[in-house]
C-alpha cells in the first residue's frame, strides 16, 4: 500500500462523514453516563476505553458500508483484471476505516487524560485498558469490513456487525471491553493478548478473505472452502477468548498504600488518592461526635490492603462508582465495634433491626455530612429517613444523646449483652 | 508486426457450457475489432485476454509470458489496460483520483504513477475536469474517464469491451479520435463492439465471432467485399457481415 493510496482513501472514504458522529458518541459516551471516574487514572483509562464499545458499533456499520462500495461501484471486474492481490486492494479501505476509528477514539482518551490530571496526581492512563479500547475499535472495523465484503445486500450487513458486537453484552468470557477499572483489579495480560490475537485474526480475514462476488479466477484457493474454515478459525478463535480467562484480574495490595496523617487513620489505593481528603473528613465526622458513644476503629482501610482474613477486613470499604458507597462501609465497620454482642431473642429481633438500621442510617448520613444530597427516599428498611435527616441536623451533643438512646434500645431489646 | 498477444487452442466456458471453442488469435498493434452477436462470445474473449478468468483449454501468451498461473497473470496484467462492459468507478473520486487509483492497481510504479495518471487524463482530453468528481461528469465523459484507467501507464494491449454502448454520437467520434490516437502510437487495441460503424471507423483488422468460434478474420474492406447479393444492412461492411453470420447460421 502505498501513502498516496492510503491518502486517496481517507479523503474519499464516506466515513469522513461519519467521523463527527463517532466522535460525538466517543465524547457523549465518556462524559454522559458519569464522572466519577475523573481523577482515578485506572478508572479514567477504563472510562476512555468503553466508549470504543459504544461508536464501535457505528464504526462497524460504516465499514461493511465502506467494504461494499466496490461492490456497489460495480468495480469488481476491474479490481480482478489488477496486478495487485486483493489483500492489497483491501488494506488502504481497512486501513482507512481503522485511522477514521482511531481518530475517533484519540478525543476520549485525550478528555480522559486532561480532566483526571489534576486530581489524579502521579501517573497516567494504563496502557492495558487503551490496548482493550483499540482492540475494540479493530474489531469493529475488522468485523464490518469482513461483512460488507461477504454480504452485498446495503443492510444486511450493518445487522450482522450489530448483532455480533452487541452480542458480546450477553456472553461476559467473550467481552472486549470492561465497565470500570477500580485500582484493585488491573487487565490479565494473557486474556489481553489472546483479544488482540483474535482482532488481528480478524483484520487478516477481512483482508485476505474472498468477496462473495469474487473470481477467484487462477487462484489456487479454488475448491478451497475458504469462508466455512474461517468462521471455524473464527470460532476456535472466540473460544480461545473464552477460555484466556477473565478480563481483569485482581492486583497485589501496594508495598505502601496511602494513608492520612489524622487518627483514625484513613489508608486506601494510592490510585485513589482523590478520595484521601473526603474519605478522612467522613472518618472526622464521625470521630466528632462527642461522649464517647462510638467506637472507631484505629485504621480505615479500603479493601484489597490487606488481607481478607484480617479482623474486620469484611467492612473494609470500598469505592463503588464513587464515594458515595463509603459512608455505608464506615457506618458497618463503626458498627462492628459499637454494638454490643447480643442474643437477640426471636420475638425481638424486628425490633432491634429497627434500631440498628436507623443507627446505620444516621451513622451513614452523618459521615456523608449532606443529607440533602442523599435525599429522603431508600435507607434501611423500616427506617425513615426524614427522621434521621432531622436528627442529623441537630447540635452535635444532642446527636450523642439520640445515639446514646439507639444503644440502650439496642441493649434493652438484646438479651445478654457483653461489650466487644 | 510481433505479437502483443498469443492465443492458441483457447477453450472457455462456465461450467458444463462451452462459451469459446477451440480458437486461436494473434494481437498486433493496431486496432482489432470484435464483431459478433450477442452470446458469440466477444466479452469471454476479452476477459480471457485480460487474464480475469483462466482458460479451460490452451494457452496465452501477453508480451512474451505465458500466462499459466496467477503470479504470471499479475505479471502480464501490467501489460494489459481493460475497460469492462460494466464499467466501474466510485462516484466520489475526482478524475484525478480514480486514473491515479487505476495507475496503482496497474502496478504503474509509484514514482511513475503521477505523471502516468495526469497523461492518461491529457490523452482523453479531460485534463480540465481532473478535479472534477465522477459523478458530476456526463456519461461521455465517464467513458473517456474508463478509458484513461485503461491506458494510464500506457500498456502495450488495451482492450475494451463495448465501449460505445450508450454514448450519443458527438461523445462516439471523440471515443474513435481517441481510438485513433492509440492506433496511431502503435497499441495494440481490441475493441469488442456490435455497431459496425465503429469498426469501419477505426479498425484495422477485425474479427467475427459466432457461436464461440473466430469464423472469420480480415480488414474492413474485405469484410465489406463478402458481402452477397441481397444481404441486409444499409452499409456494404453491415452487409458483409449479416452475409457472413448468416453463412454461420448465427441470425437464428
């Protein structure tokens, strides 16, 4: 292929038209369902690369409309009647619809990488989640440029690339792509790269493979049952995608993870270092409340520092599309050491949940430190949650006092009660 | 006069069909024109010449290489300029693009393939609408277009195939001007065609095909000459060639 040929092919491409819609999905996908993920580098490099997922789908519409245009030209006798092999005539359209996808793909990341630097602090995008972001971006290239050329009709193939993209939401072995990239987890490099073996696979068929109006003419692939072995190649090849195992994988806890200065101590990702101050204001709220009616622990730390089988390590919190999952794993873990041990007596026990579940809102409210922001609906069951937004707006001793009443109750209703 | 193309014993058909039979053709340069009924086979020929489809029988033989495989017909396919029947372009391209596009499927080498294209473009007259898009041009002009990715690289064999089919008659003289000039850089040209008038025009030698076969092979004037007594057409070489087709029996 040479460049002019290439350059012939991106200025003449109909998906140069296209390009301004992928974009605005890239940028709509990445910046439309939440941002949360701003300020995290795994998370914003995940963030970056679904939307390859979503403007795939078009990208892949676009180049079985691309691939059939020799087909719709009517340039099938010329393209037989050349000295090039037809790999050769196929790789500057492919290549071109791959750079229009990549373009596309280039503002997300971008986006992704400027509005997460500031909070984010040291480090960058992880290359691994980019790597998933391309692969999917091939894929979809690959994949409709494999059905534009084997199917003439103008719809059929845009169907087919949908319904083999899509698909992939419902078979999770099988997926390219991953919703959220928490510190924890980082992308198998074997799963990784038997992905990117399987996207090439696919570049290579939709290259090399015959047009369905092809003359295969002095070929020695005549009587060769080319496209039956490739959707075999195909298939073993989703298999192997399968079996590589899942996408992400769980990464070993940091040598040092980041810890606040205050007591209780808040230790969490060094990733997550965004949350650090939120997270230590939550624990500070609760530290406040004065006479000594809860009993933090000396250390917060976020799951996945330490052991699971560490005491306690079951309320570890965690950051669940945010942080506003946290008050609830702090409230637990406060909770834990607080109550008491009590043999609840069956007759009792919807009583003594009542009061647990509205300490556990209060608890959670209070750290938060905006009722409004949660809002008066959900909570605990039975709990309402006016009530504790109430509560929670009073002076700071009579908070204590309603705590220290949730505790009685708790210990009147429990029958045999030791302290922890 | 050397061959640019060797046909012998060439046999083509699809499937159980036989299309071609048993026929032997040598190419010079000049202009040779195919005349035949629809079904006489004329298109085969020219797309077993243009190495498209391989032969079921015999050989080829295009500026000296036998083509026998699919590396010697990509080799010999530099050689050879083809304007299908169907011809195909992409609408969007300018003119410049498409004969630049031709040049490199061609395997005009890159360094060559500009100046190639723009003399492709010069020669058909249609230097001043190279930036113009396909799909803005008139069917004349498309054909004149067809034609320029034909000969761009200049291949010593251009064959083409109908060529005239829907052109108005301004748009066929400037086709057979250009026919002309090709005849007269010494080309060897290979004009399927059924309009006798483009034979008589710019052919040096032609050819009529029946069923099949080459039933006979001699200049315009001798193909006017065979024309019998009562023959119908309304020009002695229209005449000719109804004598000589209905000798065939090809007029059922």
């Amino acid at each position: 292929m040479t460049a002019r040929v290439f350059w012939t092919e991106l200025r003449r491409s109909p998906l140069r038209w296209w390009l301004p819609v992928l974009v605005a999905l890239d940028v709509a996908m990445l910046l439309g369902r939440d941002t949360w993920w701003i300020g995290v580098w795994p998370e914003a490099s995940a963030a970056a690369q679904l939307p390859a997922y979503f403007f795939g789908l078009v990208l892949g519409g676009g180049a079985a409309w691309v691939a059939g245009r020799t087909h719709r030209a009517g340039l099938t006798e010329q393209l037989s009647a050349s000295t090039r092999a037809r790999w050769q005539v196929e790789l500057p359209v492919l290549a071109g619809t791959l750079a229009y996808g990549l373009v596309a793909f280039v503002p997300g990341v971008v986006i992704a990488a400027v509005v997460s630097a500031r909070e984010a602090g040291p480090g960058f995008l992880w290359p691994s989640y980019l790597a998933l972001g391309v692969c999917l971006v091939v894929l979809s290239a690959a994949t409709g440029h494999l059905a534009g050329k084997l199917w003439s009709s103008r719809f059929v193939p845009a169907i087919t690339v949908a319904v083999c993209l899509f698909g992939q939401t419902m078979l999770r072995p099988i997926r390219f792509y991953v919703l959220s990239g928490h510190p924890q987890a980082e992308v198998s490099g074997p799963a990784l790269a038997v992905r990117v073996a399987f996207v090439l696979l696919m570049a290579a068929f939709a290259l090399a493979l015959p047009p369905r109006d092809a003359r295969l003419g002095w070929s020695r692939a005549r009587g060769v049952p080319l496209r039956p072995l490739a959707a075999v190649a195909a298939f073993a090849g989703l298999v192997a995608v399968a079996v590589a195992g899942p996408l992400l994988v769980g990464r070993p806890a940091p040598a040092r993870a980041l810890c606040s200065d205050e007591t209780p101590r808040v230790c969490l990702w060094p990733e997550n270092r965004k949350y650090l101050g939120p997270v230590s204001a939550m624990v500070a709220r609760l530290n406040s409340l004065p006479g000594g009616a809860l009993t933090l622990p000396p250390t917060f730390y976020e799951r996945g520092l330490r052991a699971a089988s560490a005491p306690d390590a079951g309320a570890d919190f965690q950051f669940l599309a945010g942080d506003l999952s946290v008050p609830s794993f702090l409230s637990s873990a406060v909770i834990a050491r607080t109550l008491p041990d009590c043999e609840v007596p069956s007759d009792a026990e919807e009583r003594y949940s009542h009061e647990v579940f509205s300490l556990d809102a209060y608890l959670q409210l209070r750290g938060f430190g905006d009722a409004a922001a949660l809002g008066n609906d959900g909570g605990p069951p039975g709990v309402d949650m006016r009530e504790i937004a109430r509560v929670a707006s009073l002076p700071d001793d009579r908070q204590a006092e309603w705590v220290k009443g949730r505790l009685a109750a708790v210990r009147e209703i429990g029958g045999d009660c030791r302290d922890r | 006069m050397k061959s640019v193309a060797e046909l012998r014993g060439i046999g083509q058909g699809y499937g159980a069909r036989d299309v071609i039979v048993d026929l032997d053709l040598d190419v010079r340069p000049g202009v040779l024109g195919l005349l035949g009924p629809n079904g006489a086979g004329k298109t085969t020929l020219l797309r077993t010449l243009a190495t498209v489809v391989p032969p079921k029988r015999g050989t080829i033989h295009i500026c000296g290489i036998p083509v026998g495989s699919q590396r010697a017909a990509r080799r010999a396919r530099r050689h050879i300029g083809y304007l299908p029947q169907h011809f195909g372009f992409y609408p969007g391209f300018t003119v410049y693009d498409f004969v630049r596009y031709c040049a490199w499927l061609r395997g005009v080498p890159d360094d060559a393939a500009d100046a190639a294209a723009r003399e492709a473009i010069d020669f058909v007259n249609l230097t001043e609408r190279s930036r113009a898009r396909l799909k803005s041009l008139s069917g004349g002009m498309i054909r004149r277009c067809g034609i320029a990715s034909a000969i761009v690289g200049r291949p010593p064999l251009v064959l083409l195939d109908e060529p005239t089919v829907g052109l108005d008659p301004a748009q066929r003289l400037e086709f057979r001007s250009v026919v002309r000039r090709l005849r007269d850089e010494d080309t060897a040209v290979v004009l399927s065609t059924h309009l006798v008038e483009d034979v008589a025009a710019v052919c040096d030698d032609v050819a009529v095909m029946a069923s099949g076969r080459m039933v006979w092979r001699g200049d315009p004037e001798s193909l006017a000459g065979a024309a019998r007594p009562g023959a119908e057409g309304d020009s002695p070489l229209e005449r000719g060639y109804m004598s000589l087709l209905a000798g065939q029996g090809a007029l059922a």
